[in-house]
C-alpha cells in the first residue's frame, strides 16, 4: 500500500510547522504540498527545512489548484475565508 499523500494549507504558520513535522515522522504518511498565501515570505522554501523536519522535497506555494491536486487529503491551519475556498476546491 503506498503513503497517503497530504497537503498543508497554512504550512509556514506555527501549527503549519507542526503538522509538517508530525507528516515527516509518521510511517504512511508523505507531505505533497504546502500552501500559503501568495506574497509570503516563505514562498519557495522547503517544507521540511523550514519546520525543522530535514529536507521534504517539498516547497510552499501559492498555487493551491496544483497543491491539491498532488495530495489525497488537506490539513488546513488557515482562516475562515481560506477555509472555504480550500474546502471548494477539494
């Protein structure tokens, strides 16, 4: 059986980092995408690196269509308006 792929809305943000990690450390589980805001510092960046994780593959986008698109699930540590954007696209 092959890991199940998840996406974190909201990657950058505190609890973002920490979800980054838990994925990271748990058998089954493979981060395929991160997502934040266009115009957030820390577009581009690896996932991974930046919860401290090691190395994910991964870098944070804003492009929420193609984030989605590479996961099976969504975590989403976002705000209300986001929320219901992401919960459309899903």
């Amino acid at each position: 059986m092959s890991d199940m792929r998840v996406v974190i809305a909201g990657a950058a943000g505190h609890m973002g980092r920490v979800l980054v990690r838990l994925v990271q450390e748990t058998a089954g589980l493979k981060l395929s995408g991160a997502i934040e805001p266009e115009g957030h510092v820390a577009i581009g960046e690896d996932a991974g690196l930046l919860a401290g994780a090691g190395r994910a593959l991964v870098h944070v986008t804003s492009d929420m269509d193609a984030a989605l698109a590479s996961g099976d699930v969504v975590i989403d540590f976002t705000i209300p308006r986001v929320s219901v954007d992401i919960a459309g696209l899903a």
